[in-house]
C-alpha cells in the first residue's frame, strides 16, 4: 500500500484531530480506509455522521464503489438498533466483510448502549486482524463527568476495547474534531498521531503534550505555531515508534464524497453501489442474534419476573421442565468455558436463584412438587474476563479482610474495593463516596493504594475492579433477583431514598417526572434530588428524557 501513512502505522493504533471542516475524515478515508479496502484487510467503520456511505460509490457516483455492508442510517442495507451490539460485534469479528456501523439516527441513550455492548463484544468475539475506525470517537469515549451509569458502562468498555484491542488484532483509528474531549486513556494508548488544522487551545494543547516529549524545541514550536492555519486537507503525521514526523497533504479520495455539506444539488448522492450479498450477512446475524438472546442474562430475569407474576394472578406461564433443562446446560456451558473462578462462583449461585425461581414459579402455577436440582461443586479457575453479576454493596468489614494469599486488607480499603467489585461496569469516584460515605481525599487515598497492588485500574473517574482485586474479597453474595431484589433493597435504604424509589418501582417501566416525585413523597426539590443522586450512584434509578426519572431495569 502507498500513500503518506506508513504501512506500519497501519497496522498501529492512530489518533486523527482536527476541528470541523479540516478534512480528517476524508484524510482517513483516502490515507487509510481505501487502500486497505484495496488490499482486501477488514474493516469496520462506526459512523455517527452518517457521512462514510460514499465507499460504496466511485468518486462521480456513477460507478460501483467497495463492497460495504451498511448498517443502520439513511442508506442502511440492514437495520441496527440500541440491542444489536453484541451481535453485530460477533458478525464483524468473525467476517471478512468491510462495513459501516452507521449510528446517526439513534438515540443518543440508543447510541450508547449499542456502543457499550459492542466495544465490550468485539474484544472478545474478534478473530484476526481488523482495522476499526471511530468517527467522532470523543461521543464513545469522553473525558470528563459521566452523566449516568449506562454511559460509564461505554466509557469503561471503549476504553478497555482500545487498550486491550492490540492483543486481539484491532488495530484503531479514532477520529474526533475536539482532542480535549477525548478521553486521555484512549488517546494515549494510539502510537499515531495525525493533527489536523486545531484553533481552540485546548485541543491544540492535546496535541502539545504529545509533540513536546518526542521533538526537539524547535520542531515542537514549528508544529503548535503551524496548526491554527493548516489548510484543509494539510497535517502532521508523527509516529515516534517509526521515526516518521513530517507535513503532508493528504490524497484525494477514489469514492463519492459524502461527507462533504450538502448544496442542493443532484450529485449530492450516488446514483451506483457496489453489490452486497445481503442475504448471507443477514442470516449470519439472525443466527447470532437469536444465541445472544437466548443466553441474555437480562431476558432470563425479565421471564423469570413474568412467571412469578403469572404465578402469583392464578395464570398458567408458559414453560416446560425440557426449557428448564436446556437453560440449566446452557449456563453450565458458558460456565465452563468463559468464566474466570469469582465469575463462575457468582454464576453458579445466579443459576441456581434462577432455576429455583422458576421451580417455585411452576409449583405455584401447576401445583407440582419439580425434580431436586442437582448440586454442583464449585468449578475451577478458569480463563480471566467474563461478566461478573451485580453485587450488593456490603458495609466495611469489622476485621481486616484478606486476599488469597492470607494479606490483610485494611478496612477502608476493603469497603472501596467490595463496592467496585460489586458494580463490575466501573463506578465512578463521586459513586463510591455515596457507597462507601468516605469524603473525596480519604476514598482518593484508598483507590490509590488499590489501584498499587493491582486491585482496581483506571485513571480517570470511572474505577473498575481487576481481576486480581475480585479473588481479593472472595465472600461477597451476588443479589436476588425479581421482587427479591427490590425487597433487598426497601429493607436497606434510607427512609427518603426508599419512598422514592417505591415509587419508582410501583410506576415501572414509565418514566415519572420529578415534580411529580415531589408530589408523592413531600419531599421538597432539593431533598428530592439529593435522594435521587444517591439512588443514581447505587445505580437503582436512571435519568429519563424532560426531566423524568424511571427505576433501573435490573430491579425486574
């Protein structure tokens, strides 16, 4: 491949800046994108522009462009949605085919949990090389405050991808107009850097902190003077590693300009496609899809809910002993071959809440006394990186925890550490405060002492529990599930927190607005919304749209 990124670096993690309108998606697609796609490599696109479509084009739109499978948008060969994340993950990570993962007409709650699911899947699910472009990469990966749990959940899992996606053959290119709003564990971790024209200080300081370690003074001033008035289509490539710094412009792009702004004219759209075999992909993700869903832990917990409830009105759910039997296998399976020791202790005891759930459920509907449940040992270590179930957040121990090797854990440390075990997605640092009631300089102290002995990881304000520190505090109880679960809860919270969150629960799966929280509980509003940013950090209750408040999903 020819063009003015080197081979090498392709075959790297690449970071590309620029402000709107500098042409760094376009230089990604000529510099990079194109010349794979020539080479026949694996690529995937996730656009959230709904600008990348042209690929299927040539330039003039009258010729058929790259075979690209289209997900979603505008010009969708095939529908995505906020659930297809992991599925589409285990299609791009085990196809040849190049596609785009067009995002644009989501919803930003859409967006971000498809995301989450599929930055999560796709280091797991992929199988060899794949170059992965991120467009806008700073809307999955931002840096700064997380508003809510769900987009803690994408930060942590995008991060992770871009961190450990080496190791699995993803090889990254984030794109983003705004440096400083990219989160630094991401763009740290590209060993490419390509700046394009940057005029905000702040972003062009993103890219000072990388120039000014690695070039001489003058070099560095010649680069931080030269940004503000590249011309579009102009920047820097730098790739230490390679001993690569030098001003290029960019080549022109084969396929048809999509990105450009719209002027009303005919040639706004291509007129011929590349032909897909539409058919194939679409059965290989039904097929997928139709597994995944099968073995969703939170399809499982909503149809067990469904059958207490049958249970309990005098109707008959519908369920065999030979469904019951399938599910048992199926979680002994996964079991087996996915999960790391905590993982698999946790699973095994879920399981067997599940089935006993269900068992009751049956004995209540058909007046039937089942089977026993057979019992089943504890299984054995196994490979690192399953999901780990959600853990009740348990008071610092009286004494001194200890780790698998007999070393004590110091109390505070041992309340930090048990609430980010139990919320395996990451907290973030305001989070485990309201768990743990540490004020900010202690609960820092604690997280960092963690973070030395390999405990928790993580440097900005979303921490997460390793490996290591989950076989750290071995004794912790997974949660019910169903009513249970929120019976869990309502027995200790807090009298305000409780209130709300009856409510809440009573109202589910509607949304409530806070005035009418007010309403019902007499709290006034800046009681109510303390309550609710407690019940936010426990992550039992999410922020709607308008102000509205609905109880989290995992309570049912």
């Amino acid at each position: 491949m020819k063009g003015p990124i080197p081979e090498a670096a392709l075959a790297q993690h690449i970071a590309v800046l620029g402000k709107t309108g500098s042409g760094k998606s376009y230089a990604v697609r000529g510099a990079a994108v194109e010349p794979l796609l020539d080479a026949r490599a694996r690529v995937c696109v996730i656009d959230p522009t709904g600008a990348w479509h042209g690929l299927r084009s040539s330039a003039s739109g009258t010729r058929a462009g790259y075979p690209v499978v289209i997900f979603g948008g505008q010009h969708a060969d095939l529908p995505l949605g906020g659930a297809h994340g992991e599925a589409i993950a285990e299609v791009i990570g085990t196809s040849t085919t190049p596609s785009i993962l067009d995002t644009s007409l989501m919803k930003v709650g859409e967006r971000t949990r498809f995301f989450a699911d599929f930055a999560d899947a796709i280091v797991r699910k992929n199988r060899g090389p794949l170059h992965l472009v991120v467009d806008e990469a700073h809307l999955f990966m931002p840096q700064g405050k997380v508003n809510d749990p769900q987009s803690g959940a994408m930060l942590h899992a995008a991060n992770n991808m871009v961190s450990l996606g080496r190791s699995r053959g993803l090889r990254i290119i984030l794109i983003t107009q705004r440096p400083a709003k990219l989160h630094k564990d991401s763009l740290t971790q590209a060993e490419t850097l390509i700046a394009l024209r940057l005029i905000a200080p702040q972003d062009r300081a993103a890219v000072e902190a990388w120039i000014e370690d690695n070039a001489d003074d003058k070099k560095a001033r010649e680069i931080i003077s030269s940004l503000a008035t590249l011309k579009t289509g102009q920047g820097w490539i730098w790739a230490p590693e390679l001993g690569v710094l030098e001003r290029v412009t960019f080549p022109k792009i084969k396929t048809f300009d999509s990105g450009r702004a719209p002027d009303g004219s005919e040639a706004e759209t291509a007129k011929v496609l590349a032909p897909i075999d539409r058919e194939a992909i679409a059965e290989r993700l039904q097929s997928v899809s139709a597994a995944a869903l099968a073995d969703d832990p939170k399809r499982l917990r909503a149809r067990i809910a469904e059958l207490e409830r049958h249970a309990k009105s005098g109707g008959v759910p519908v369920v065999s002993r030979e469904d019951l039997k399938v599910a048992e296998a199926r979680g002994y399976d996964r079991g087996r071959q996915d999960g790391s020791h905590e993982a698999q202790r946790a699973a095994a005891a879920h399981l067997k809440s599940v089935k006993n759930a269900a068992h009751k459920a049956l004995e209540s509907a058909f007046g039937l006394a089942p089977e026993p449940l057979p019992s089943r040992p504890t299984p054995a270590p196994a490979v690192v990186g399953a999901a780990q179930p959600r853990r009740a957040p348990a008071p610092a121990p009286s004494r001194p925890a200890s780790n698998g090797s007999g070393e004590p854990i110091a109390k505070g440390e041992a309340a930090v550490l048990s609430a980010c075990i139990q919320f395996p997605d990451g907290l973030r640092r305001e989070q485990i405060t309201v768990l743990t009631g540490y004020k900010r300089s202690t609960r820092d102290a604690y997280i960092q002492r963690l973070r030395e002995k390999g405990y928790l990881e993580g440097n900005g304000d979303l921490i997460a529990a390793t490996a290591e520190g989950c076989a750290a505090l071995p004794d912790a109880e997974p949660l019910p599930t169903g009513e249970a679960l929120q019976s869990y809860w309502f027995n200790r919270l807090p009298e305000g927190e409780r209130a709300i969150l009856r409510v809440l629960v009573e109202r589910y799966p509607d949304a409530v607005p806070r005035d009418a929280l007010t309403d019902e509980t007499n709290y006034k509003r800046s009681t109510r919304d303390a309550y609710l940013q407690r019940l936010s950090a426990k992550q039992l209750v999410i922020d709607a749209a308008r102000g509205e408040v609905r109880a989290s999903e995992t309570l049912f």
